[in-house]
C-alpha cells in the first residue's frame, strides 16, 4: 500500500490515519498496519469520511442519526421563519427547506440510502415534520396530499431519480406530477 501511495504522491501521516476492517463478522480478524517509519495505525470501528460516517459491519446507523440531528435542529429555523400572522409564505418556507434541510439528507444520499428502510424511518419523519410546517396542515394530512401540495417528490423517488439523473448513459428528466402520485 506504502508504494502504492508513493508512486501516486501520496504520503501517509500515521497520525492523521485510521484503518477500518469492513466486514459482517461478528468476530474480525484482527489486523495491525505499520507504515514504513515504524507508526502503527491505528484500527477503528468506525471513521467520517467526507462527512459520511462508514461503520465496521457497513451500517449507517451512525450516519442516520447525524443527519437526523443536524437536519431537527435546521427544522426550528423554519419553525422560527413560519408564524401565524406575520411568518413567512409557503414559498419562501420550501426554498428554506430545500436549501437547509433536503440538502443535508441529499448529501451522501447513494451511499447510505440502500440501508434498511427501517433505519431511514428518523429521516422520512423529518421530511413529513418539515412539509407539514411549510404548509401549516394538520399532522394527519395524507403523505401524498403534502407531497403533492408542495410539488415535492417522496425522498425514496427523489433518490432514484437522482441516481439515475447522475448516470451517464441516461438523459432523465424530471418526472411530471401525475407521475409522482
């Protein structure tokens, strides 16, 4: 790996490195690294990699709940944006959710949206929390209903269309409304 690094003119900091051993054993083997000037790397469950939280046991658990927090606390800017007389519109309340909070959860989106359903349950909520404050409907408001009130895709089609959108050999377009519900 060493020559590998140098030919590609990269150098290794022992300090700044972390070694994780992705697999689904329960039990890893235990691995120990060294690079050339005797540092011994050190061997984590877990590391952030470009503000992506990859596990061990390729969970994204982890990386969930940041979002989850970091996307709950963007929703009181809009909670505090949205009054009752004197608040902002429906407008102005997507745009502030489109650039605070659907672009945290778009973030990395291809890596760890393939996860279980269940494990992305804390983000669907915020995007429904989020929908229902920027239209000010009442919680028991249909999913689709909001969805098609605000001309907004469901996150799971959003991500596909998105993947498929960034691959090269198609040219896709934005579904039509008819579509979408």
């Amino acid at each position: 790996m060493c020559n590998w690094c140098e030919e590609c003119g990269f150098k290794i900091s022992g300090t700044n490195s972390a070694a994780v051993l992705f697999t689904r054993k329960h039990d890893p083997v235990p691995i120990s690294l060294i690079l050339r000037d005797g540092t011994r790397l050190q061997v984590k469950n877990e590391c952030k990699y470009l503000g992506l939280t990859f596990k061990q046991n390729w969970s994204y658990s982890k990386h969930v709940q940041n979002v989850a927090a970091k996307c709950r606390a963007r929703l009181n800017v809009i909670r505090m944006l949205k009054g009752t007389s004197w608040g902002a519109g429906k407008r102005s309340l997507l745009t502030a959710y489109r650039s605070l909070v659907r672009s945290v959860i778009e973030y990395g989106m291809e890596a760890y949206f393939f996860t279980s359903p269940s494990l992305l349950k804390p983000i669907h909520k915020i995007e429904n929390d989020a929908l229902l404050l920027c239209t000010g409907a009442m919680a028991s408001t249909p999913l689709k209903c909001l969805h098609h009130a605000c001309d907004e895709m469901p996150l799971l089609i959003r991500h596909k269309f998105l993947c498929l959108k960034l691959s090269p050999s198609l040219n896709v377009q934005r579904p039509s409304r008819s579509v979408v519900n």
